[in-house]
C-alpha cells in the first residue's frame, strides 16, 4: 500500500498535510490551562483586593444599610463597581497581549496565533467573570451580613 501511494505521489503532486503535531497540541493545552489558571487565582487577588477596599468602606456601607439599602441591593452595587474595573481591564489586557506580545511569540511558538483565537479569549472571559463574581458573592455576602451600625458603634468608642 506504501508503495502504491509512494508511486502515485510521484505520478502526481500532492501538498503535505499542515497536522500540527501532538507535541504542541500538548503545549497549547497546557498554555491554555496555564491560562485558566492565572484568570482564576487573578479572581481570587482581586476579591482580597477589594474585601481590604471594604475595610476601609465599613462605615459607608452601615450607612446605607440604616438607609434602607438591602443585603442584595448593596451586594449588587459593590458587584457592578467591581465589574466597571475588571471587565475594561481585562479586555485592555487581552488586547495589550495580542498586539504587543503575540507577534514576539508567534516565531517561537508557530500554531500559538491559531490557537489563542477571538473565541478563546471570550471562553477565557467567561471563565474569568464567573470565578470572579462566585468569589466575590460569597465574600461580599459574609461581610455585608456582619455589617451593622451597631458593631461600628462599638469599634468606634474603644
């Protein structure tokens, strides 16, 4: 069968097949994943980030609460300020690396260009906007039910 294929070869030209090779489907996975990776433990340093923000918030946030303002009502203002740093800054961030470090890359790494596509950087986004507001959830939810215009009363007498 070889031999057939090899004497057709000969006969007619056939392009070679541009199969990039396991190797590096095993490299831009592992990229990817490295990617993962970083957006998730980025979510995790922008949620203690922003839980010492809260510290120093603590009196404004009793304030509304004795307004009127509900737990959900706060969680959602503090979640939408976070989403006005984070979204812009990630898309700035994704954009910077396109443009700036993927052209250094690409004669190192050849498939890398195909593989960090429109869509990828969406799924990353994706991936990075949920673990960020899954943490950010569960922190701001802690905190905001301890808040109280009674405990801040108190810290500030002693």
């Amino acid at each position: 069968r070889y031999r057939q294929l090899l004497y057709a070869s000969e006969e007619r030209f056939i392009p070679d097949l541009d199969i990039p090779e396991q190797e590096n489907q095993y490299l831009y996975r592992t990229i990817l994943l490295i990617s993962v990776v970083i957006a998730l433990l980025a979510a995790i340093n922008f949620s203690q980030l922003f839980q010492y923000i809260l510290d120093q918030r603590q009196q404004r946030i009793a304030i509304f609460r004795l307004c009127g303002c509900t737990a959900k009502r706060t969680i959602r203002l503090l979640l939408l300020e976070c989403l006005m740093f984070t979204v812009p800054a990630y898309w700035l961030a994704a954009f910077l690396y396109s443009r700036l470090f993927m052209p250094n890359l690409t004669p190192l790494f050849p498939y890398m260009a195909d593989s960090f596509t429109p869509i990828l950087y969406i799924a990353l986004f994706g991936i990075y906007l949920v673990s960020i507001l899954t943490v950010l959830v569960i922190m701001l939810h802690r905190r905001i039910a301890r808040v109280s215009i009674v405990s801040l009363e108190r810290k500030h007498s002693k």
